[in-house]
C-alpha cells in the first residue's frame, strides 16, 4: 500500500512540474523576452554585417537569436517563477 502510496506522490509531483513548464511555454514573459532578444541579435549583426552580402552570414541570424534566447531564458524563468509563488 505504502508502494502505491509513493507512486501517487510521484505523480502529483511530476504533474506539478508538467503544469510549470506549460505555464512558462505559453506566458507572455517568454514570449516578449525571444522577441526582444532576436530583434537586439538582428539590429547588431545588421550593423556589423551591412557591407556584405553572403548567405552564410544571413542563415546564422536565426541561430543566434535561438541560441541567445535559449541560453539567457533560464534566468528570466527563474526570476517569472520566484514571482508566480509569490
């Protein structure tokens, strides 16, 4: 009984987790923070590369801004669910 018990707890837990993440992959938060991160990535490499015109350099600005906003997110998750507790 104590088994079954446990493995209810488990997957209440995981569903909380679950319900977090959805959370953040539809709030606004996420959305604003990639646009403004791509629009910043695409201004400064618009800047730096204006005087060429090479499709090589034109495929990587999606990258980039994926990329940037991929990696600087975790902390702005942080920060978005520290003040959803709240």
């Amino acid at each position: 009984m104590k088994d079954l018990e446990k493995e209810i707890e488990l997957i209440k837990e995981r569903n909380k987790r679950v319900e977090k993440d959805k959370a953040w992959e539809t709030s606004w938060t996420r959305r604003i923070c990639i646009m403004i991160l791509t629009y910043i990535v695409v201004v400064i490499y618009s800047y730096i590369v204006q005087k060429y015109n090479n499709i090589f350099f034109s495929s990587i600005v999606p990258v980039i801004g994926f990329t940037l906003s991929t990696l600087s997110l975790k902390l702005v998750r942080k920060i978005w669910e520290k003040k959803k507790e709240n």
